[in-house]
C-alpha cells in the first residue's frame, strides 16, 4: 500500500481572536505541507510490504508550529524514504 498522509490540526481557543487567526494560518501551512509530502511521496510502497500502509502526520502546533510524525512498515523502508521539511518562517 501507499504512503498515507494525514494533517492534524488545532482547534482556536474560544473568545480569542488573535488565537484563531494564528491556528487558521497554522493550519493552512500544515494542509500545504501534507498536499507537498503526498505530491512527492504518496505513490511509494514498500517492495517487502507491498499491502502495508505506511503513515505521515502533519501536525499543526502551538509551540514549534509544524511537526512531522512518520510510522513505516519496517525500518528498511524508513530508511529509504527522505522526507525535509523547510520552514519559511524561521
């Protein structure tokens, strides 16, 4: 099976406007980035595993903003698959 990419996001602390236009913005980043991994590397498989999935998770966060969480179906898949993320903001 393929790479499989997911985003999770944040949800806005009510009542705070600033808040919710930082996690909307947030948000969006990390949609983009999931849209580029799966662009680049959604078709992949693994040539020992070829029925297994193989998961990344973009998530969204408060404090590093974007993290990357990856779980494959053996190490020597993981190994042959390069994932950089740039941060335009830092």
């Amino acid at each position: 099976m393929p790479i499989v990419v997911d985003v999770r996001t944040l949800e806005p602390w009510h009542n705070d406007v600033a808040d919710q236009i930082r996690v909307e913005k947030v948000n969006e980043v990390a949609k983009d980035h999931a849209r580029e991994i799966e662009a680049a590397l959604g078709t992949l498989r693994c040539p020992d595993h070829p029925g297994q999935d193989s998961y990344i998770t973009v998530v969204a966060g408060r404090i590093n903003q974007i993290s990357i969480e990856m779980r494959f179906c053996c190490s020597g898949f993981e190994k042959k698959v390069s994932l950089k993320v740039e941060r335009p903001w830092h």
